[in-house]
C-alpha cells in the first residue's frame, strides 16, 4: 500500500436493534478522519457495514418472527439509511451475508487449517450471547442466582459442545514481539497497556466453531460447524477489499488497513484474535486500532438492554446534524467515556457553535457587505499583529497532522476553537470598523486577513461540520478544488481579492 492511501473502518454494526447514539458516536469518529485524511489529499478507503451471522441475530430474528436473512434486510437498511443520515462519507458498506464476504472467510478458514492451528476438540464453558464472547471462569460474576460477565456484565450460559479451535496460546510470545515492534499499533496508550497484560497473563486456545445454531457460514467440508461469528466479522475488513482477489486493485492499494476504529468493549477482538489469525494466516496486521470510549447516559452505557437510549435521529430533527457531529466529537474525552444529555448539547450549540465560529463569520461577512459591496482587495502590507496573528496559527496547525495521526480530536477541536477565538480577538484589537475614513488599505488588510483565517477554520472544522461549512467556504467563492489542508505547509488560501456572496445565519441560538 502506498504512503498516500489511507483505509480506514468503523465496526460493522449488528442488525439486533435499532441504532443508537453509541453507533452514531463511532461511525461519524471514524468519518471525521477519513474526512480529515481526504482535505489531506490522501486517497482514502472508509467502511462501515452489519455484522449480520451467529446467534445474536438468530435470536433477534426468532423473537421478532422473521427468517435470519429477511430480518438483517430490514435492520441492515436502517443502519444504512442512518449512515446517510448522519453524513458519512462511506465508500462502501458491508454486509457480512454477502457473498463477497462469504468468499474471503471460506478462504482465512482454509489457510488458518493449512497452517496448523486449527484443530478438534470440545469446548466447555461460558458463553455471552449479548457480546458473542467466551469468558474464562475467573472472569465470571454472579448476580441474583444468575451469572454474569464481570467484563461486560452480560448474562452469559454455559456451553459444551464440538469445536474446532484456533491455537491462540501458541500466540502469545509473537504478539508481544508484534505490540513491541509496533509501539502504536493499539492507541490510547492506556488500552495497549490492558492489551498487554491480558496478553502476559496468558492466552487459552479459542473456540472457533459453534455447533448449537445454524446461522452463520459453514466449516468447509463440515456441515454441523458454523464459523465463530468473530473470526466471520472480523474478516469483512478484508472481504470489502475483494480478498482473496489479491491482486485486486482495492487490496492491493489499500491492504494492511491503515486504522481500525472501535469501541472499547470490542477491543480484545481486534487487538488481540484480528493480528494472531492475520499472522497465521500470513497476511499483515493492520496499522492501529484505536479504541473510544462508551457514550454514557448519566454514568450508564448507552445501550438497548439498558433502555438508555437516546434516538440520533430525533435529536438530528431537532437540532440538526452538524449541530450533533461536533457535540459529540467535542464531548467525548480522547479514548474515554463521555456523558451526553441534551442540556449540554444545546450549551455547546450556543458556545461554541453560535457565539464563536458563527458570530465570527457573521460580523465579518456582514461588514463587509456594508462596507465593501462585498469585496475586499488582496493584503499589500502586514503589520505586526497581522504577523502575530499569522504566527500563532501556525504554530497550531503545524502540530495538526501528529494530532490527528494519535486520533486526538479532542486537542484537533481545542486547537481550531483557540485559532477562532485568536481571530476574534485581533479584530476586536484591529477595530476594522474605525479605518473606514482614516485608513481603507489598512481595513482591507484586516478584513483579508480575517477571511483567509475564517476559510483555514471551516476548511479544518468541516472534517466535523459537514454541511455549514459548506455554506460559508462557498459564500467565500472559495473553488472546491483549493478546499483542503494545503495552507498546513504554509501555502495561501486567498492569493487575490476575495469576492463575498451572503451568507445566512449559520447557527441559531437555543434559549
Ligand atoms: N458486530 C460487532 C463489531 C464487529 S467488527 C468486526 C459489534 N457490534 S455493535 O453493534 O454491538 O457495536 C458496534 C460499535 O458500536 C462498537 O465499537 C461499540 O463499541 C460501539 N458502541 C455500542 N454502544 C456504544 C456506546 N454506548 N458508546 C460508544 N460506542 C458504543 O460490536
């Protein structure tokens, strides 16, 4: 894969239920990256899909009286119709029953077979249905008579049966050489160091085929085995790609994967079983996985069982999708969980949103259009506080990349929210409105220089605030193609006289 390729995934959802906050959370962080990866004249490769096999979706199915397939059909689209909902910028979207899909696991199967390590034998234990997991003893607590995973806190039942098994423990020594070799294969540095010590304190072999249920795709070469639904998952990463087509374009461009974003109840999955089959299968681990925390509500999960779900589709009605995008990409601390109330969102739609990206362009725009006839002639002389003003947000984007490269969104935001509010300040200090008779040459230098600021601010936020900024680049008669990260090495977004259009009101405040 080149350089200057970036393919970058959100989990594949599973069809049990309707969409939540916490899927929209993960999806639209993922998007804001591919989307920031794209400004940065990357090709890039952004997936999302259903994980739509095993017995979740059986049971799902059974309850609600579909067929396996019809169900997923149903619930697949919803996830789909959210996807454009909530403005992702997908290149494709998997389906695990596809028979693309279907290929590539039948082919990871047989090389993990080839290999040596897979082999026969029963499996005893606790199985959570809910997480699709197996969990040791040790990690089991009970509650009321009913026991419990004490990592997850799903209900879990005991299962005996024939299984085929992947030899996990014999992985153990390599992927701790993997983890050293590769320091930020897994960020935050918090979840690597759990990784870690899972890894140390020892790796059982996994239970790789169920023999209870029939949903899912069949062991080659043995009917009464169905594949386990994470190694099936896991491989749509690759199927999307046309694997085992390697000589396809997509894989050959786009292959090892450069991030996988997930959530942290599903990190033992990818940072752990994802690289042990890649290498014994002999294909290469991805890039980095990074892990986000949960959406909370109050100090809870976000999740169906816990019937704490706040709709992303009603609040997108209310309050719009720009206005929700930045909320949660702003609230949710790096690698942490975040609580999120509607309370907190309409303050952030205020602060942030109306008072300070919005009002900065407003009171430009609108000097300008009643000062100017709405242009403004190219800046011929920099004072020293156009300097400084230069210089400060320089020193801030230039860290911009690395930033974005740890998936720090959080410190990407405080850094645009501090070149807005350095903007508002120097035209606070310029006082632009007092040149009019005295100085016009100076007014236009300000006014110029506060708009080549105002389109690096919306030309760096709209990775978050999709259609908005739209609304103002355009209104700057800004052409699409100059629309990107050029301006981090340096370069100029206004090289002449900026013709304005009107511009609306961008944000409204809540009272
Ligand atoms: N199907 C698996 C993923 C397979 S990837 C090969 C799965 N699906 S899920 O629908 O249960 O969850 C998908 C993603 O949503 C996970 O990354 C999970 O962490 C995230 N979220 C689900 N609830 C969440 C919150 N309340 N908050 C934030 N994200 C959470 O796991």
């Amino acid at each position: 894969m080149s350089h200057n390729n970036f393919y970058i995934t959100t989990p594949i959802y599973y069809p049990s239920g309707e969409p939540h906050m916490g899927h929209a959370y993960s999806s639209i962080l993922a998007d804001v990256f591919a989307r920031f990866k794209r400004n940065d004249n990357f090709k890039v490769y952004f997936l999302t899909g259903t994980d739509e096999h095993g017995l979740k979706i059986q049971k799902a199915a059974e309850k609600n009286n579909y067929a396996p397939l019809d169900y997923c059909n149903k619930i697949s689209k919803i996830f789909k119709d959210l996807a454009n909902k909530i403005n992702l910028s997908n290149d494709d979207f998997i389906r695990t029953t596809e028979s693309r899909h279907h290929k590539s696991v039948i082919d990871i199967w047989n090389r993990l077979v080839k290999s040596g390590d897979i082999y026969l034998s029963k499996y005893k234990g606790w199985y959570s249905v809910s997480d699709e997991a197996y969990y040791n003893a040790d990690e089991i607590i009970e509650k009321d008579g009913k026991k419990f995973s004490a990592f997850s806190g799903s209900s879990v039942e005991w299962v005996e049966e024939d299984s085929f098994f992947f030899k996990l423990s014999s992985w153990e020594k390599k992927l701790l050489e993997f983890y050293d070799i590769n320091k930020k294969f897994i960020l935050p540095v918090s979840r690597r160091n759990e990784v870690i010590n899972f890894v140390k304190s020892g790796l059982k072999d996994l239970s790789v085929s169920r023999t209870s249920f029939t949903w899912g795709i069949k062991v080659p070469g043995n009917n009464k085995h169905i594949i386990y639904v994470w190694l099936d998952a896991l491989t749509n990463y690759l199927s999307a790609l046309n694997y085992p087509n390697i000589n396809d374009e997509l894989y050959k461009n786009f292959w090892p994967a450069s991030l996988h974003v997930i959530g942290k109840d599903i990190l033992r999955f990818h940072a752990i079983y994802w690289p042990a089959f890649l290498l014994a299968a002999k294909i290469d681990p991805p890039v980095r996985i990074f892990s986000h925390g949960w959406i909370l509500s109050g100090d809870k999960k976000m999740s169906k069982s816990k019937g704490n779900i706040l709709n992303p589709i009603e609040v997108i009605d209310t309050y719009g999708i720009d206005e929700l995008r930045y909320y949660l990409m702003k609230e949710v601390p790096h690698g942490s969980d975040g609580s999120i109330s509607l309370k907190s969102l309409e303050n952030c739609i205020n602060s942030d949103l109306a008072n300070n990206y919005g009002n900065l362009c407003q009171r430009i725009f609108s000097f300008i259009k009643n000062n100017c006839s709405n242009v403004v002639s190219k800046t011929k002389n920099i004072s020293t506080s156009d300097k400084k003003l230069i210089e400060q947000t320089e020193k801030i984007t230039k860290d911009l990349r690395n930033i974005m490269d740890e998936q720090n969104l959080n410190n990407y935001i405080k850094s645009v929210i501090n070149i807005s509010f350095l903007t508002n300040k120097y035209i606070n200090d310029e006082e632009p409105w007092k040149l009019k008779k005295t100085n016009i040459e100076k007014m236009n230098n300000i006014l110029h220089i506060s708009l080549e600021q105002i389109a690096k601010i919306y030309i760096l936020i709209n990775t978050i605030i999709t259609n908005k900024t739209t609304k103002v680049l355009d209104a700057l008669n800004l052409n699409k193609k100059s629309r990107n990260f050029s301006f981090l090495d340096g370069k100029k977004i206004f090289d002449d006289k900026i013709q304005i259009s009107e511009l609306d009101i961008l944000f409204k405040k809540i009272s």
